[in-house]
C-alpha cells in the first residue's frame, strides 16, 4: 500500500556529496558517515494512533526512487496519541521529539464529532510532562542493531527541527565508572507552550504578549552505551524497537541561540546530520524577552563554531553571530529555502529564497537575497500580480494549475493579468 507521509522529509548527503564538500569547502565532516549511500537518500515518515502504542514508520528512497532498505516501524510506548510534524536525521539515528500532549477524549466527541473543531484542536499540551527524545537506530548506520535511546527533555512543542549530528563527548564518568563516549546535538525550534484552536480568526495583540513563544535551541544530551536491541518475535509487536531495553542518555546542555521568535528554520541540506555552521529561519522584529510579534525578519545564524555547546556552556554573544533583513512594516514572510550556488566554495554559497505577503498591496512576493550578505536585502524580487495567503510550507509544481491563468494563456492573448480568484480552503462544515 502507498504510505501516507508526515509533513517533513530529510535529503541526506550521500558520500559523493561528503566527498565535494570537503573538496570545495576545504573542510572535514565531524559526524559518523557510516553506511551512506554513494548519492543522496531521501527520509521521511508516517505516522500513525490508536488505541495502543502510536507507531511510525520510516522510509529512506535512493536517488533513483528506490527504497533503499524496507520500511522501518518504531512504536512510541505508553504513547497512543502525540503530534509529530518533523524530524531530524543522522547517519547512524532517527531523531524524534515527542512533546507532552495529551487526547481531549470529551472534546473529540463533543466537538470533533460534530464538525465544531479540527482533529488537532483535540491536543491539549500538558507542561507538568517532559518531553520525549527517541533515537531509532538506522538500518544501514553504525548504531544498527541496537535498541533505541529514550531520554527526557524539558516541556517544549516542537514543530520543526533545524539538524541533528552526533559527535565525540568530553572524557567524563557518570559516576558509575561508566564512560560516556557519544554526543547528540539537536537544534530545534521549541515552543514554551502550544494551543491547537489557535488560528488567524481568533488571535488579538495579547498573544504576543509572553505566553507561546518559539525559540531556536541547542539541545545536547550525553549518551550511555548503547544496549543490544531487543529479539524480534514473530508476532505484531514485532515494531516494537524501543521496548523496556531502551538506551539511555540525558539532556547536559539547554541553550538559547537568539532571543527572537523564530519558526522555519533550514540549513544547507548537504550539512544534514554533519555539524553545521549556518542556520536560516524568520524571525520576529520585536527582539524582546517578553513581548514578540509575527514574521517580518529573514535571520542568519551563524555559530562561530558548530561544536558550541558540546565542550562547555554556548554564550550568545561569543558563540552565534546574526544577520538580519527586514522586510518592513506589514510585510510577513514566509518559510525561507536555502539553495546552493552551482560549485559552491562555502556552506552559505547560495541563495535565500521566501514568499512575502504585502498587506499594504494585498499582494504577494518572492524575494531572493545572497545567502552570504542578508543585511543587503533582496538581490531580486519576483511582483506577484494577486494575493498570495501566509501559509505553513510551500510547493513546486512545474505546471501552472491557477485556472484562470491558464485559460488566458490557452486563449494566446498575450501579457497575463488575470487575477485568481482566492477560495478558503479550510471552511468547517456542519455533518
């Protein structure tokens, strides 16, 4: 059967992509490259709840189409409902961060049931919790046939990840004389609190007062050795990876990057699971600890040394080193896409990419800025002749499927100026 997949997928880099870069870069990888394939993977998931353990299911597709290993099912114990959008990838790990929520079991039947709110208004986030971090060992990496790491972080939502790479921890004894010989570092955007009702119709200038705030952090987590995974029995538990076996690890580093709120971060997608030195995202103008406001910033991270945080504490000022452009008042961009220069010589040798919603024309933009001066603002800017709404993500089709454009260029009748007409997508209807 064709799997339905979750939101995100990860292009890995492939050797022949390790290979140029280092080349090019003039610089070396600090991850495990174990078992990467000659060219690119592309990883993504599915994700399914039930009454039981919610499972998912990983895929990895060689360049050509071809799943490259079978599908990999993982359950999440004592987990039956929880909200993963994204994942991180290594060479040797799955990375999956399960926030604490819980099912609103009245409201589903009360509510969903009924056609009064949305399947995901049935979450409700529960900060007395922690949050969940899974390590599901990849087939082909060096961490295979081991069972997966389970470790705790601090209530946070997270719905979209920056990267993930493993390196080497700093000599130490957990006080049991049992060395620690691997780190994991996550970036992410954490979220201190998340509710689902939340949307364009029902949110005031309060909301941007304190309260859900998305912060870009550095995760670090010291891990034990490995424990050998569990025997597969022959039976539906079989997906079971993670069972009472699990490996453990715990949280030793929790750092902000910056002080604005930030959402959709990206990086070079030929640094993913390596440690990266660039990070791209939008950001608000506010620059507060306290009150923040929605996206008008394009924001370049850079870490002056990607391993900050991983031999002692990360300090903003020292270790992080902003770029900002602004787009201006009521202007919001949306998700930024880095694309590299052909023969790139750097890891931000390329281009930012984003969509701009101009409130002041009630049109939309594509702004293109040099990934290595965004201070400078767009180098180009696409004029869109309609409305163009704020969105979660993007999509490439390379045919036009705007029916009225397409009819006026099916007529020959030269220059485009039909503006299309906008239809709500998401309107509740009553059962």
């Amino acid at each position: 059967a064709t799997p339905v997949l979750a939101a995100h997928y990860r292009v890995m880099p492939g050797q022949q992509q390790k290979q140029q870069q280092q080349q090019d870069w003039h610089s070396s990888s600090s991850s495990s490259s174990n078992g990467a394939a000659a060219g690119r993977t592309w990883v993504g998931f599915s994700f399914n709840t039930g009454l039981g353990d919610a499972e998912l299911k990983f895929y990895e597709f060689a360049e050509d189409g071809r799943l490259a290993v079978p599908p990999q099912p993982y359950r999440l114990p004592g987990v039956s409902v929880a909200m993963i959008h994204d994942i991180a990838v290594t060479p040797d790990y799955y990375v999956v961060v399960a926030g604490p929520v819980n099912f609103d079991a009245a409201k589903f039947a009360t509510q969903y049931l009924t056609s009064r709110c949305s399947i995901a208004e049935c979450l409700v986030y529960d900060p007395s919790q922690t949050t969940k971090v899974h390590l599901v060992p990849r087939p082909q990496g060096a961490a295979a046939g081991t069972a997966a790491y389970i470790m705790d972080a601090p209530p946070m939502f997270t719905f979209h990840h920056v990267n993930a790479f493993t390196t080497a921890a700093p000599s130490s004894s957990d006080g049991n004389g049992s060395r620690r010989t691997q780190q994991l570092v996550l970036d992410t955007v954490a979220w201190d609190e998340v509710a689902f009702e939340n949307n364009q119709y029902n949110l005031t200038p309060a909301y941007y007062s304190g309260g859900a705030r998305s912060h870009l952090r550095r995760l670090v987590f010291n891990l034990d050795p490995p424990n050998p995974a569990p025997p597969s029995p022959n039976s539906r538990s079989s997906s079971s990876r993670a069972g009472s076996s699990h490996s453990t690890g715990r949280l030793v580093g929790d750092y902000k990057l910056a002080r604005r709120c930030v959402e959709f971060p990206c990086v070079n997608w030929d640094v993913h699971g390596e440690a990266h030195r660039h990070i791209y995202t939008v950001a608000d103008r506010v620059d507060h600890e306290y009150y923040w406001g929605p996206t008008q910033v394009i924001m370049k991270l850079t870490l002056n040394n990607p391993l900050a945080g991983t031999q002692g504490p990360l300090q903003q000022e020292r270790d992080v080193t902003p770029q900002l452009w602004d787009a201006g008042p009521r202007r919001l961009i949306m998700e930024p896409l880095f694309i590299p220069r052909c023969n790139p010589t750097a890891e931000d040798d390329g281009w930012v990419l984003a969509t701009v919603h101009n409130a002041a024309t009630g049109k939309g933009q594509l702004v293109i800025l040099d990934a290595q001066d965004i201070p400078a603002g767009p180098v180009a800017t696409v004029h869109l002749q309609h409305f163009l709404p704020a969105g979660l993500h993007g999509s490439f089709d390379p045919e036009l499927v705007v029916p009225e454009l397409q009819q006026r260029l099916e007529g020959g009748q030269g220059q485009v100026s039909a503006v299309p007409a906008w239809r709500e997508p998401n309107v509740v209807r009553a059962l």
